[in-house]
C-alpha cells in the first residue's frame, strides 16, 4: 500500500461562551487527537488552531469588535487586545510546513491568553 503524506490544521472560533458552542469546541478538539491516531501511520498530521476574538469583517459585521463589547473582551484579554487575522495565520503555514513534521493531534489556542 501506497504510504500517504498530509496535514490537517482545523480552525475553530473564538472563545466559548455558550454550552452548545463549548460542547462543539471540545468535539473538534476530540476529532483532532482522534484522527491524528488514526492518520498518523499515513504520515498525515491533524492539529487545531483555536483562536480568540479576531477582528474580520465578520466580528464587525456582529458587532463584537465594535464599542463596549471590544473593550469588554480587551479588558479581559491578557495582552489586552482583540487579535489579527496576521495574529493566526503564521500558526496556520507552520502546522502545514516540514516545520512541524512531528506534531499531530495537538490544539494551539491564539488568544492572546484569553480562555
């Protein structure tokens, strides 16, 4: 059998806030380590990116990077920011490069310490 080579990173939002979205957070992250056993004789790494609050159109969009929330979640950030998509995206090229050829079913939260 033909020995395969591949990698996963999966995305998943912002802080959970809710127990439904907690819920589907923790399953992603379960998926992750899961399937990183069971791809890993396949050389195929799986691993997570789960971010916190980051300014996109999107979170502008729903108000959360605007006004009192923005600060709310600022004051509640470590770094004492909202993140940048360049904030992610590093983490993103890194799990998909010959730089992390031995990292698999592992969840990298970029939150600027926020959990």
């Amino acid at each position: 059998m033909k020995k395969l080579d591949g990698k996963i990173a999966v995305v998943t939002g912002a802080p959970a806030t809710s127990s439904v979205y907690s819920a589907t957070k923790a399953a992603v992250d379960a998926v992750t380590k899961s399937l990183a056993k069971e791809l890993g004789s396949r050389n195929i790494r799986v691993n997570s990116i789960n971010p916190g609050v980051v300014e996109t159109e999107g979170t502008h969009t729903a108000g959360i990077a605007l006004g009192n929330f923005r600060k709310q979640v600022e004051a509640q950030t470590p770094l004492g920011r909202i993140g940048q998509p360049q904030d992610i995206g590093p983490a993103a090229v890194f799990f998909a490069s010959a730089d992390s050829a031995w990292i698999t079913g592992e969840t990298l939260h970029i939150s600027g310490g926020l959990r």
